[in-house]
C-alpha cells in the first residue's frame, strides 16, 4: 500500500501476519488474487449465494489455496461474529444492498484500528447513461432474458453516435450477456457521489488513501498541490468535468484511524 500510494498519510499496521475479509466474494477469483496478493494468516470469503461459494472452493483449491475459509453469511449479520480483521475487501457489492451505508459500517465495525478497507462502489456520474437506459427497459419491457438482452443491446448499438444511451457501447461488460444483465437489469443497485463518499469516510474516522484509476497522472497535473491525490472536494471537480472517470467504478483504499473501532 505504501509503495502504491507512497504520498498517503498511511500508518503501519503492525509485523504480524493479517487476517483477511473479503465481502461478497461471488465465486471466488477476487478472494484467490487478494490471498496471492497479501498472503493473510486466516482468511475468510463470505456471500449469500450458496452455489457461488462452492464454485469458490472448487477453483481456490485448484488453485492451491486451501487455507480460504468460505461462508455463507449476511454482511449485516457479522456483528456476532467474534473476530475482527487487518483487511478487508469490499469491491463492488456494497452497492447492491437495501442501504449500503448500513453494510458499510457493519464492516467497519469489523476492522481493527489502522486496519485497512478496499472498496468499490458505482458512479452516480459515470452511469448517467445507464440510469437513461433503465428507464427504455421498463418502457419497452425488455425481459432479464438471453432473447430480451440481445435485443436491448441491439436496440442501443443501434442508436445515432450523438444518442446519449449509444455511450454504453464503451462499458465492456456490454458484450457479455451475463455481465450485461447486472450492468443493465440488476435487481437493486446504489450509484455514490464523492461528497457522499467524503461525508461517510469523516463519520466512520477513514482516512483516504488513494484511488485505483489510471486518471490519477491527469488528476496530478490539475491539481499539483495535492501530491497525495486524496482530497476529494478536488476529485469530485475532476469527475464532473471528466465523466467518465471512474465508470469501472469508484476504487479506493481507506485506513481506520486509532479511535475509530
């Protein structure tokens, strides 16, 4: 992390080895790359779906990663769960819970002091199209079908270049019918605002790290007195001038402060 974001103000946490939550871990690729990635002592991969953590177990012991504990559980309900982790991964689930904050927090309860926390969430500002785009499935009544897929995508790569909705060509997950379902007709999804962002990391006592995106050396150039690349009343003027910044989505590293359990 340090090497990652070398200006952060981030904080050592400790020689020990880690223990490693990764949220809403699906079927498990994204828990193998942070096990290689950060080689925790114990490591527990949690979601709802019970296919989804067997498929998980399958491949991280293909893998050879037998040390992944998976799970079935509600983010919500991990406050009976007596432990408490270094790091814990939460890249793009948060966003499809009733109220993301509440989950949010349940997972900060979680992490140790100086701990630290991987999120991801979606745009509000990059996925202005997809908003549009909803509204044309429920008008047209496009069906969460291979047949009622293929015919939205072509309904939208048809369109004139100058048609707002046509910008959704430029997100990859537009040509997989899988992804373009959860892209397009997922069954519940929160879009963030940086303000938003800014206000929960200053409740919660989060200290910003840095983002994951490769606008950060355009970001830099505008803004040469923030060589940490973490204020985000700056980062949010960045974004409305360059829409689509962060349309894979928001990614960022925060830390817990000391007092912040």
């Amino acid at each position: 992390i340090r090497a990652r974001f070398p200006a952060a103000p981030s904080r050592a946490i400790g020689e020990r080895p880690i223990d490693l939550l990764v949220a809403g871990c699906g079927t498990g690729m994204h828990a193998i790359e942070r096990v290689i990635q950060f080689r925790p002592r114990h490591t527990l991969a949690i979601d709802l779906s019970l296919s989804s953590l067997s498929y998980a177990a399958r491949k991280s012991r293909e893998a050879g990663l037998t040390a992944i504990e998976f799970a079935q559980a509600d983010i919500l309900a991990l406050d009976a769960l007596d432990r408490r982790f270094d790091l814990i991964d939460a890249s793009g689930v948060l966003h499809h819970m009733r109220d993301p904050f509440e989950g949010w927090r349940a997972l900060a309860r979680l992490l140790r002091p100086g701990g630290l926390m991987s999120v991801a969430l979606y745009s509000a500002t990059a996925r202005t199209a997809l908003r549009a785009a909803r509204e044309v499935i429920a008008a047209k009544a496009y069906a969460p079908t291979p047949s009622g897929i293929r015919a939205l995508r072509h309904d939208i790569a048809g369109r004139a270049p100058s048609d707002p909705l046509r910008a959704i060509v430029n997100f990859p997950d537009f040509y997989s019918m899988s992804d373009c379902r959860d892209l397009l007709m997922h069954v519940q999804e929160h879009q963030f605002s940086l303000p938003g962002i800014a206000a929960f990391l200053d409740a919660e006592r989060f200290t910003l790290l840095g983002f994951e995106t490769r606008a950060e050396a355009r970001y830099r150039q505008r803004f040469p007195d923030d060589p940490a690349a973490t204020d985000l009343a700056n980062w949010a003027r960045f974004e409305a001038d360059n829409p689509a910044t962060f349309a894979e989505m928001y990614q960022f590293w925060i830390q817990k402060r000391p007092g912040g359990d």
